[in-house]
C-alpha cells in the first residue's frame, strides 16, 4: 500500500475533538477535525494501530479519488479511472457503501450500482473475469460519498462499525454503543484520577459502562477482539505487520491485568439485563474483575466489602421517550439525586440522558455539560461533583403533589379568586348550550387569563360498573414559556389547584391535575402511573358510551375538540365501511358503528389504546367481528392496504418518531403522501375528513387540487372551544 497517504476516520456527532485528541496520542499527523470525523496522515502501519486501539471512531476510510461529478457518467468516469485489481482478486467479492445525491444521482442505490459497475468493468477489461457482489461478508468495501458535487471513493478498511467490538452479543432495550459509552467514561475522566478510584452504575443495563471502563483501566485495544477487518482481505494486506501490532497489543493486555483494576461494579433492578450483562463481561474476559448485582435504585450505597474514599458514577438513566413516562422520570431522577447526596459526598457522578431537563430533578448543580448524541437523538451528558455547596437548597415543590393537609380550610389568593370567577362565569355562559347539545363532557376554560395557562375540561357520567353518577375534573397546565420563572409558574399551578375545586363544587380527589411537558420530539402519550388512581368514567356522547381515564394517561381518552366530527360521522355512516387511521381509543370507530356502518377498522400502533378501544365497543354491544382493531404503523400500513372504504377519518398526530414506526411522521411534511395514500383506498363516491391540531399546519392546497377540498374547521368547532378556533383543522375532501 502507498507508504504515506490520507486516511477519514468517521465518528458519531459530538465525539470530533475527542477523537482528535485521541488520533494525535496515536501518533497520527496532520488532524484535522471536521463534522462527524476526523482527517488524518500517516502510513498503512498507523492505520492497522488507529483500527486496533480507536476508542472512539467508527469507521477508517482510505480515500482513494476525489472529484467534481456533474453526471452519473462523470461518477462512472472517476470510479473507473482507479485500478482495482491492487486490492481484489478478479475472482472476489464486493461491496459499495454509497452515500449522498445530487439532481443527477438521485438515489444511493443507483449511485453504488454505478460504481459497482465501473468496478466491474474494470476487472473485466485486465483480465476478462468479475468479482462477485456481496451483500454480506466482501472482500473489498468500498466507500463513496458524494458532497457538493464532489465524490470521494475509498476504502473501507474496517468493515463492522468499530464501535463492534465483539464482546456485546446480550444487550438491554436501549444499549449505548461502545465508542459512546468510551466517550463518557473520558469527558467523566476517567482513567485519569488514579486506579483506586471505583466505578459504579446504579442503572447498568448491559453492562457496556463497566466494559469499557475495564479495558480502559486494563490497557485493552477495543478491536482486539474482533473477529476481522476488512483490511485483512485486501491484496496488498501486510499480514507480518498486522501480527506484529496484535502482539503488541497482546502483551498490553497481559500486562494490564497483571495489575489492580479498579473497584467496577453495576447494579440494575431488571434480572435479564444482568444476566446479559454477566454474559458480555465474560465474554470479555473480566468475570474475574467485574460484579454485577440486581438490585433496585432505592438500595444503591457503596459498597461494603472495602473502603472507597472516591469515585465515580456513571450512567444512563431511562428519560422517557413519550410525554406521559416524563412525570415518572422525575421521581425516578429526584431518588437517584437523592441516593448521590446521601451515600456518595465527594465522588463524582457522570449522568447522560436523552432529556436534560430531568437532570434538574436530581437537586445537584451540574459543573459541566456536553452535547452529544445517542443515534439520532439530541442528548446531554451532565458531570456533578457530589458536594454540600453544588447542592440544590431551594429546588421547586413538585407541582403535582397535592397539599399534606388537603382538608384545611383554603384561603384563596386575588389571583386564585379571579380564577374561580371566570370558570363560574364561564360555566354559565355554557349551561343553555349544554342543554341543547346534550354534552356531559366539555371544555370549561382554556388559557382564558394568560397567567393561569392551563385547560380545564369537565366530565360527567357514570363510575366504571357502578350506577354512581359523577363529575370529574381535567386540569392540564401548559408549559410555562422560558421567560417565566419556575418558582412563579409552580405558585400560579398551586392556585389553581385551589381554585378549581371551589369554583366547580367537587372534591380535590375529583380533580386530576396535570402538567402537560413535551419530550423532544415525541406525540405518544403513556400510562402517568403504573397503578391506578381514582375512578374511571363511563360517558355519553351522542349515543355512545365511552371509557375515561383522567388518572394514568396524561389525556383523558377522548379528545373533546373532536366531538361535532365525530357526531357527524355517526350521522352520515349508515351501511358504509368506515377506516378510522391513528384511531387512539377509536370513538368515532364508536360512533360509525352505532350509525349503522357496515364495516369499521381501527388502526392504530398502541397496543394499550386498542385494548381501551376493545373495552369501548364492548361497552356499546358491538363485536370485534364487524369493527375490526389492527395494531399497526398506520404511515406503513397505508402504503400496503388495498381495502377499499366509503369514510375514512385521518386524523395523525403532529409528529412522531416512535420505536414502533419505521420513519419520522412530520404532519406538516407528510400530509399530501397520507392523503394521497388514503385517497387510493377510497371507493367511488366516498369522504376523507382529515383533521390535525398543529396550529402552524399550513394545508398545500395545490398539490391536493386535484381533489374537492373543504374546509369545514369553522363548523367541527362547538361553543366550549369557541375560545380557541385553532383548536384544530379539519377538511372534507373527495375526487374531484
């Protein structure tokens, strides 16, 4: 190979200078640090060495040609242009990594099939055979990246992601990739504090922490476990070289173990993950160094075996990927600050969460703080020294913890009062409207004084199997914007949960309070708490009865702004096949069905809101044989149906980037491919009603001008939410 040449070495976003640092104490020359990587010089030998002991990076790529491509004949041009038969044996086998477009090159397979081609050509025209392409396993991988008109075609000297490090086959739900994980452990510093400081992870998964952490300790190259690299199927390949580097790093090995590793230990409530996190550290090879024990958070303290003066603790708490699992997280982060100042005053903690404001919750101010990225996610990594003065003294009250003495007599505050004079006036504004429409369930305020931004929805019905009338109350507070203080806004939260109760004539037990905070892009809402709480309620709409829960899911099961669709449904549904997408606890599956519809079906990907939707129907006398739940990814489902419907209601949330689905869904972006999709599915003479709540949502209205497009929002809105006519939009839409 050339003696001295250029090398990429690519890495996940937030770890480039870390990486650059690590390059140069490799002995590399010329780094350079760009986005997602790092360039660096030197010869084929540093490159086997940087393959071999990178912590950090992910892959090492050996460019080989860059330039300017205006065509996909110029791409074919510059691939061909390169002699391949120095790397792969005519009779080989390979791969193409492609990557970016242009107006030209549109998409990565046809981009590496034009590679893949030139290749090809070229083996064919020296010596009239071809290598094979290998989807898995090649013996070349070759790299292209194409950027601002310019493609870069090199080698992969890796293969596997250099994050594998072979040691992980047993892994938790959502395990950290190793050169992250390695990337925490340096930012926390470890390693650098001297070898008698311990480690520990209350929360440890799979154990990737503690792995990393000995190896780091012990002197161990990352990729000496490895089963291959690519590099080692090239041609040229220095197989001498690449023994000589692995003994080296043998007898590092050796030697590293020969010493006192730190005290290393992991804990975890959950029993699978520490047997699988047993399984990887034997796989290791540090059975004889690493202990994993289960054990709940609430009984995490130091261990008692030896005497730990200091440490470290390191981990990565679950931080709630849906709005509703956001309020457990902060008990779950409130204890682990808790279990920090109470056992563990003059360690250092390193917590690395996916929502940084739930590290607020642990009542310990933060020294220094990282941006990182665990995959696509946006992440935050926060270094505390676990002492008196970085302790939180003042920290505001939980909100949502009622009163210790709810039955004292409340005196109310001015603003309180004024709260409980505008939810009266509010209620008589309703009463004649109510009594025409026949709601039992309705908005009651809404933000109406901007210093009590909350909405509050009243319902009334019947107690789940009971014959006990009820009326209970919904209060779900908006995020308080940034400029309001947090001490202000938790004072505002408490007088309305004093004044709610006064102004409406029902118990505080009656009323379920809320703060509604949204996780970073997300729109599924989840059980609040694992047990439940209060009563549930069985209300009427229309003729309808449906299921309510105001206490486990921060939203009640049915969405009040919706109710004039839904009635509308139910009246125009009688002998039609009715598809109810993202259907959530599917009312107006409900409703078609009690209208005298044919057929309905209910997608939706919750398993928990079909099993809510079973309970509604069955409460209404209707059979799963005729309205149909699927459990499904409705943007993947709409793209395989090929039932055809007269109704269909689609009404998508503003975003999502759920586990469950295979891409992002953007309301805004992907709003005319769901129509269109849904269209397809439409008979002759059928409706779409097309609904969302995304205030900004701007309908494009000349991609949809092939079909008849009304917009009926103005009269899907009834009185209780008058006040707030962006509430939601909603279309009725056919073939033009």
């Amino acid at each position: 190979m050339i003696a001295d040449h250029q090398f990429f070495a690519t890495c996940p976003k937030g770890l480039e200078s870390l990486l650059l640092d690590e390059l140069k104490a490799l002995g590399a020359e010329d780094v350079r640090e760009t986005i997602a990587g790092v360039y660096f010089s030197g010869d084929i030998k540093k490159a086997y060495e940087v393959c071999l002991w990178s912590r950090l990076a992910n892959k090492i790529l050996m460019p080989l040609v860059q330039e300017r491509v205006d065509t996909a004949d110029d791409l074919y041009r510059v691939a061909r242009a390169i002699d391949w038969t120095q790397y792969l044996k005519p009779n080989g086998s390979l791969l193409v990594d492609f990557s970016g477009e242009s107006r030209s090159i549109r998409n990565t397979q046809f981009g590496a099939v034009k590679v893949k081609d030139a290749i090809v050509d070229c083996f064919r025209d020296e010596t009239g055979e071809r290598p094979d392409v290998a989807k898995r396993d090649p013996d070349l991988r070759v790299n292209a990246r194409l950027a601002r008109g310019k493609v870069t075609i090199g080698l992969d000297l890796c293969g596997e992601s250099l994050h594998r490090r072979g040691y992980r086959k047993s892994q938790g739900e959502a395990p950290l990739k190793e050169n992250l994980a390695a990337a925490i452990l340096m930012r926390a510093g470890w390693g650098t504090n001297g070898a008698q400081e311990a480690l520990l992870d209350p929360m440890c998964g799979s154990g990737t922490f503690l792995i990393e952490a000995a190896m780091i300790s012990a002197d161990i190259a990352p990729g000496l476990m490895r089963t291959g690299f690519a590099f080692e199927r090239l041609l040229n390949h220095d197989a001498n070289l690449w023994a000589e580097l692995r003994e080296q790093a043998q007898s590092r090995k050796r030697k590293g173990l020969e010493r006192e590793l730190p005290e290393i230990r992991g804990y975890d409530a959950n029993l699978a993950v520490i047997r699988a996190a047993e399984e990887n550290i034997t796989r290791a090879g540090f059975d004889d160094w690493l202990r994993v024990t289960r054990k709940e958070l609430r009984e995490f303290v130091k261990p008692t075996h030896k005497t730990l003066e200091h440490g470290i603790i390191v981990t990565n708490p679950p931080y709630g990927e849906r709005l509703g699992e956001i309020e457990a997280m902060k008990s779950l982060y409130r204890h682990l600050g808790e279990r920090l100042r109470e056992e563990f005053t003059g360690w250092r903690a390193a917590i690395f969460t996916g929502n940084p404001e739930l590290g607020k919750q642990m009542g310990v101010r933060a020294q220094k703080k990282y941006k990182l990225f665990n995959g696509t996610i946006a992440s935050e990594l926060l270094l505390f020294s676990i002492e008196p003065q970085y302790t939180v003294q003042n920290r505001a009250a939980d909100v949502d913890a009622p009163d210790a003495d709810s039955s004292a007599p409340v005196a109310l505050s001015n603003g309180a009062q004024m709260l409980v004079n505008r939810l009266q006036k509010n209620s008589k504004k309703l009463k004649s409207w109510r009594k025409r429409s026949g709601a039992s369930c309705y908005r009651l305020y809404d933000a109406d004084m901007p210093e009590y931004a909350c909405a509050i929805d009243v319902y009334e019905g019947v107690v789940d199997g009971t014959n006990t009338i009820r009326r209970q109350v919904h209060v779900q507070e908006y995020q308080p914007p940034r400029s309001i203080d947090e001490k202000a806004a938790a004072e505002r939260f408490q007088e309305i949960q004093a004044a709610v109760p006064i102004a409406l004539d029902v118990s505080p037990e009656s009323v379920s309070f809320k703060q509604r905070r949204r996780n970073r892009g997300v729109m599924q809402y989840e059980k609040l708490h694992e047990k439940p709480m209060g009563e549930l309620l069985q209300v009427q709409e229309g003729n309808a009865k449906l299921l309510i829960n105001l206490w486990q899911y921060l939203d009640s099961g049915l969405f009040l702004d919706h109710r004039p669709l839904r009635l509308r449904i139910a009246s125009e549904t009688k002998g039609k096949r009715f598809l109810n997408l993202f259907c959530y606890t599917a009312a107006a599956s409900v409703q078609a069905a009690l209208g005298g519809a044919r057929f309905t079906l209910s997608v939706d990907m919750s398993q928990t809101y079909l099993n809510w939707a079973s309970r509604n129907l069955a409460m209404n006398g209707l059979s799963e044989s005729r309205n149909r739940l699927e459990k499904a990814d409705c943007v993947k489902w709409l793209k395989e149906a090929d039932q055809k419907f007269d109704l269909i209601m689609l009404d998508p949330p503003s975003f999502s980037n759920s586990k469950k689905m295979i891409d992002v869904l953007d309301v805004q972006r992907d709003h005319v491919s769901l129509i269109d999709q849904s269209m397809v599915l439409l008979d002759e003479g059928g409706v779409l009603y097309f609904s969302n709540n995304l205030r900004s949502f701007k309908l494009d209205s000349d991609a949809l001008s092939r079909y008849q497009v009304e917009d009926i929002s103005a009269a899907t809105i009834d009185d209780d939410f008058s006040r707030n006519q962006k509430i939601h939009q909603c279309w009725r839409i056919t073939r033009g």
